[in-house]
C-alpha cells in the first residue's frame, strides 16, 4: 500500500491536468523533469497491450530504472540527497504500480534490480547526512514487505531476497531484515545457492605474513559466514571456512569447525597440510594434537609433541602428554620435567 493518503482537492483532478503541470514545471527544475520521464516512460511500458512491447518490457523497464538512478560511483553529499530523493521516487511508484494489479513478479523482480544499483552506489558515498541510506532503507524495507505479501512460492523468494542480501556487503541494512527473510525462504533453495558461490570461490592458504590485501578480498565470504552462521549450517560453514582462512588463528577455527561438522579425518587431513606449511605455528599444532587425541592417535600425537617442545619448550607440553595412554608419553613428561627443573 501506499504510505501515505492525501484528501487533497488535487486529488479530484485527471490525469491529463496532472501531465500539464508536471510538463510545465518539469521545464524549469532538472530532478523533476527527470523524475517525470522516468514515471512516463514506465507507465507507458507496463500499460502498453503490443505484444513486441511485453517481450522486451523487462529489459527496458530495467534501463529506464538505471538511468532514473544512475551510474555515480561514491556520489558527492549533493548527489546523495538527489539520488534519496530518486529511490524514494522509485519507492513510490514501484507500490502505486503494484495497486493496479500488475505482475507482481515484475515488479519486485523491478525493485530487486533497483536496489542492487543503489546498494552499489551507497558503498563510499559522501552521504553525511544519511539521507541516501535512510531512503535506501526504507525501499528495502517495502521492498521485502512486497516480496513477503506477494511472492507465495518459497523457491521463488529464495532466488529473488538472496542475490540482493548479499550484495550489501557493507551492511548498509541491518542483515538481521535479510537473515529473518531468506530464513523464510525454500531452505535447501538457500543452501544450494550458498553452496554454488562456495563451491566458485578459489581456495585462500593461510600464510604467517598476512597483508591487509588479503583481508580486503574477503568482504563476500564475510557475508556468506554470517548467513550460515544464523542459519546453523555446520557442513557449508566448516567448507567455507576451510576456503577462507588467511593465517593459523583461522586456520584453526576452520579445522574445529570441520571436527563439529563431523569431519574429523578431513579436520586432521587438512591441520597436517597446514603445519607442513607453516611448521612452527603453536596454535596449529595444538589443534591438531586435540585431533589426534580424540580419534585415539597416539603415536602421531606423541611425535607432534615432541617436534614442537623442540621449537618451543613449554611446559603445557608436558600436561597434554599426560592425555597420552602411551608409556612413551609418560617417560618423555618425565625427561621434560627433569629438563625444567634443571
């Protein structure tokens, strides 16, 4: 519905007296002219009956709605408070539109396209006075309203709410509107989109020399984390997390994250190509220890031990061999003791 009924005389006056003044007025303001091309072009698509029309209409409904918003990258604090006033604008019209009864599924699939511009157009924008990202909220927020009331196929919901979440990788929108949506979404349509973009991303080496490159890459798998994680997908998260660690302080969350997925051969796999290649890392190690402990892996525990007190000879070496079933074990604790009270 519309936000807001006005019991104007104005309202009492056709549509032909209301194209005058806006041509008129339109001639002396740029915004408005603009805004008035915009609303007259997208009538006329939508009204029009030409078959060539309805084939094509998508397509140019979608253009007219680039070129209403525009193209600006990280807009000036000016620019922000036009393009507010354009996503407002757009607001409006796509609600009014959806009141004449036309194709629903257009029209949000419209607002879909209109927000993944605006979105894009938000991140490094100079809006200080928060004029854009109010509008931009409250278009998102009509806009999942429509999508709920409108859009009855969980399936269909799912492809639509999913791309447009998780392109505000800046959180522009408070994720929890998005999480609670898709949360309503065809669940397994969720996953298999989560599981496609995993399944694309290249596989990142966790190194002792992180640079802030590698973490500004990661803005997208940040964002698939965060769904997961409120959905309480353990298989998919420990995946990405295994794709996505860039040092040993993840790397070791990732191989926890498989043991709790129930993957624990592949959690002890994984820590093993890890400490080849970043031999020296304690919390690596310590990980991979705990693995060897659990699945009754003595031996290669007793030996892990071992190579790291060599490293580093501290004393927690010595308590976590007391988990060891091994007489060996227990000899080397003593040795190790005898070394520390030396």
């Amino acid at each position: 519905m519309l936000k807001e009924q006005h019991n104007s005389p104005l309202a009492a006056r056709s549509g032909q007296e209301w194209m005058l003044w806006f041509g008129r007025a339109s001639q002396h303001l740029p915004d408005l002219h603009r805004a008035f091309q915009f609303l007259e072009s997208s009538c006329e698509l939508l009204d029009s009956n030409d078959e060539a029309d309805f084939k094509s209409r998508p397509r140019k409904l979608k253009q007219l709605i680039n070129r209403f918003v525009g193209q600006a990258r990280c807009p000036s604090a000016q620019s922000c408070e036009r393009i507010a006033i354009r996503t407002q604008i757009l607001d409006g019209w796509l609600q009014s539109e959806l009141q004449r009864q036309h194709d629903p599924n257009l029209l949000v699939e419209l607002g879909a396209h209109g927000l993944q511009k605006l979105l894009a157009i938000c991140e490094g924008a100079d809006d200080k006075h928060g004029l854009l990202l109010k509008a931009v909220r409250e278009f998102t927020r009509d806009w999942l309203s429509i999508v709920s009331a409108r859009i009855e196929n969980p399936i269909e919901r799912a492809h639509l709410v999913y791309p447009v979440a998780m392109l505000d990788q800046a959180g522009l929108v408070d994720p929890s509107w998005w999480w609670k949506q898709i949360a309503l979404c065809d669940r397994h349509t969720v996953l298999g989109l989560l599981e496609l973009e995993i399944n694309e991303m290249n596989e990142m080496q966790p190194t002792s020399n992180v640079s802030w490159r590698s973490f500004d890459k990661r803005w997208r798998r940040l964002r698939v984390r965060a769904l997961l994680e409120y959905l309480g997908e353990k298989r998919l998260l420990a995946e990405l997390l295994r794709k996505s660690a860039v040092d040993d302080f993840e790397a070791v969350v990732a191989v926890r994250m498989l043991r709790d997925a129930g993957r624990s051969r592949d959690a002890i796999v994984q820590a093993e190509q890890w400490l080849r290649a970043l031999p020296r890392s304690p919390v690596l190690a310590e990980a991979l220890f705990e693995l060897y402990c659990e699945d009754g892996w003595d031996e290669e525990a007793l030996a892990l031990a071992v190579t790291h007190h060599g490293y580093d000879p501290n004393p927690v070496w010595i308590e976590r061999l007391g988990r060891l079933v091994l007489p060996a074990a227990k000899a080397q604790a003593k040795v190790w003791k005898k070394q520390l009270a030396a």
